[in-house]
C-alpha cells in the first residue's frame, strides 16, 4: 500500500472515530443512545467524503465533498429535521438557548459551528451543509466575477433580524414553550428552508457563483467566523514552490486572495474559507495542501468585483 493511500485511510478513521468518541461521551454522561448512531454516521459519511476525496482521481476529487454533504446534509435535514421534528434552523439553535434545554438544534450549532470551528474553520459550509448540497451541483463553482463589495453585510443583518424576531415571539408572544409543539418546529423549518433554496438558487443563477448564498445572505457564518479564525486545520501554500499562476484564485469558490497570505507567510487565516479544497484539487504543481498548526491572523484578502 502507498504511503499517501494509508495516510488517507488512517486520517479518514481518525475522523470517524473523533465523531464516535463524541457520541460515546454524550451517552455515558447521560444522554440517550441515539448519541452513539447518530455521531457515528455523521462520522461515517465525513470519513467516507475524506476517503474519496483522497484517493479519487484529480478530476473526481470533488466527488468525495459532494457525497459527505448529501450524505450529512440529507440527514441533519431530513431525519433530525423532518421525521424528528426539530428546527435545525438558526432561530431554532436561538430558541432552545433561551429555554435552556439540550436538544438537537443545541447540540449540533455547539458542535459544529461553534466548537468544531476551533478545528476545522467553516469545513461544516464546505462539507456537510443541507443548503449547498444542493447549491454545489449548479453550474458554476468557479465563480464569474468577484464579490460584490459590502454585500456580504446582508448576513449580519440576517443573523439580527432572526435573533431579533425570536425574542419578540419568546418575550412579546410568549412562545416559551414552542418545544411542545411540534408542528410549529417542522413548519419553521419547512418555510425557513423553502427560503433559503429559492434565495441561494435565485441569486446563484443570477450572479453565476454557487456560493453567493453563502458570501452574502446566510447567517450561519456569524458565528462561524469568531472560532474559524484559530482554526488548527487551514490551507497553506508552499511559497518556494509555488509558481504563481493564480489558478488557485480564480477557482477558489469564495474569492479569496491566497496568494496574498502565501506572500505574507501565513496559512489561509481567511475566515472565509469553507474548506472546501478546491485549491489544494487544481493546483497543477500541487503546492497547496491542509494542513494543522496553530495560528491566526486578521486580515482578510478577498477578491472583489471591479467596478468601472
């Protein structure tokens, strides 16, 4: 066996069991063995994802990303959300917080895109959201302009307007005890993702950039952003190797500037990076790997639109 097929493999297992161990302490600590299957296969499809991605073929490589998202994204939405009938909204994550009760919604925002940022950045938005699942297979990853400065301060005002309309119903209306009521959640959720589909496809289609959702409407990476900036998993570009030919750049989903950080010295400390390695997939000298360290940084490089 290659020395780089059985780093895939043994990185692959790790991840497995990381979400394993996750759902073997919450059960031992009290919680119900549903913990144990459902940190498992989470742990499964991401391994699986990584596996692919390892060992596919270059231009097949981004096959291992797609099915970790259908994979995690089809269940976090359909069997937690749908059949188990929780909101994995944000307003959702927004009421159990102030109920103060441990539920899924609870669990997954603290695991993932809170805690988990620590580790792995904004890799939830590259690999397991239910939202660009969808978005991913649209024509046009590699996006035709660049961002549309200021834009992306819609997020904000999203993550505002959702926090601002869950106190008014929680404190206004006194929908304290929305946790009894199941319907209400499943409709949330139900209204609340038909939204986010037509928004992201409506604005992917018209900007021609898969990820526009992500980079201006989406609140999620509100709080994404805090811990994903000490993330110890991060691009890095090998400066004596690298050639410059910004194909990296101008594949990168997100628009953001790589290069400038590898001229600086640093990793991609970008709080826009999703992770999602399409950078480290087309590289032709293959200088770009993930790689773990510890660091941070706050400037962030990323490629606007030019106006004229």
């Amino acid at each position: 066996m290659e020395k780089d097929t059985r780093k895939v493999i043994i990185e692959s297992f790790i991840t497995f069991t990381f979400f394993l161990v996750i759902g073997i302490l919450l059960w031992q600590s009290g919680g119900h063995l549903f913990f144990v299957f459902n940190f498992a296969y989470i742990g499964i499809a991401a391994a699986a994802g990584e596996l692919l991605f390892g060992l596919l073929p270059r231009k097949r490589k981004i096959w291992g990303r797609k099915i970790s998202q259908l994979l995690i994204g089809l269940y976090m939405l359909g069997v937690l959300g749908f059949l188990g009938r929780e909101n994995m909204q944000i307003e959702g994550f927004f009421f159990y917080l102030l109920a103060g009760i441990f539920s899924g919604p609870l669990l997954h925002y603290f695991i993932a895109k809170i805690g988990g940022t620590i580790l792995f950045g904004r890799g939830w938005c590259g690999w397991a959201c239910w939202t660009t699942m969808v978005l991913d297979f649209l024509p046009w990853m590699k996006p035709k302009y660049g961002r549309l400065r200021y834009w992306g301060s819609l997020r904000y005002m999203h993550f505002f307007f959702a926090l601002t309309l869950v106190l008014i119903l929680w404190y206004g209306h006194n929908l304290r005890n929305f946790h009894r009521h199941s319907i209400v959640e499943l409709n949330w959720l139900i209204i609340g993702n038909l939204f986010y589909f037509i928004v992201a496809i409506t604005l992917a289609a018209i900007l021609k950039d898969n990820r526009a959702f992500c980079k201006y409407v989406c609140p999620i990476p509100v709080l994404m952003k805090i811990g994903s900036r000490f993330s110890i998993w991060k691009i890095e570009i090998d400066r004596d190797n690298c050639t410059e030919c910004t194909i990296c750049e101008k594949n990168c989903p997100m628009n953001i500037n790589l290069l400038s950080y590898m001229r600086n010295g640093k990793r991609i400390v970008s709080t826009e990076c999703i992770a999602c390695q399409q950078c480290v997939n087309i590289c032709p000298q293959g200088v770009i790997k993930y790689t773990k360290n510890f660091d941070v940084g706050l400037k962030e490089y990323l490629g606007f639109k030019k106006s004229f």
